[in-house]
C-alpha cells in the first residue's frame, strides 16, 4: 500500500497499470478505491477488456477477491463504476472516472 500512497507505478504482468501522480478530482474516494479505478483504466487501455478480479487483487496487494469485491460495490455505489452482473471481466468506468484519470 506504500506504492499507491506514494504514486510509483504498480506492474501486472509487464503493463503499466498505473503511474500518474497528477492530483486526480473523483471526491470521497479512499486511496485503495483511486488505486483500483487507476489499475483499471489502466489495464482496459492496455487490453481492450477489463482486469479480473483475481489481476486486481493482485495488483493491489489485496489477500483474497472478496476485498475487490467491496470495492467495486462501493466504486459502483458512488458512481464511478458499472458492473454488468453474471458477467465476467464487467468493469466498466463511468464517463467522469475516465475522463478524471485521462487528464
């Protein structure tokens, strides 16, 4: 958790997943929820799908899916995510999210 806090750049699998350490504008996120919506915007501009939740429980250090889990429901709460349910590798930015980390 370090790393995020501190802006370095994580790495999944030879993608840089996330290394801006501009000031982003998403208000009432923690700095684990900014860090996932970056790890994948990220990795939906690298690959063209979205990261499982197994590759973001990596990246983020996270013991087990279900913390990915809480999460995404708390991204997909306040507006920053959308999740098609049943359906696998569903993440999906909202139009604010991504244009907050595309500046």
């Amino acid at each position: 958790m370090d790393a995020l806090k501190s802006g370095y750049a994580l790495h999944m699998e030879g993608n840089l997943i996330f290394g801006s350490v501009h000031k982003i504008d998403l208000p009432g996120l923690t700095p684990q929820m900014l860090a996932c919506l970056k790890i994948i915007h990220g990795y939906v501009e690298a690959n063209s799908i979205s990261p499982s939740y197994e590759e973001i429980r990596s990246a983020l250090g996270l013991a087990n899916k279900s913390q990915v889990h809480r999460i995404a429901k708390q991204l997909v709460s306040r507006g920053y995510l959308v999740e098609q349910p049943y359906c696998a590798r569903s993440l999906r930015l909202t139009a604010e999210a991504r244009d907050a980390l595309a500046e």
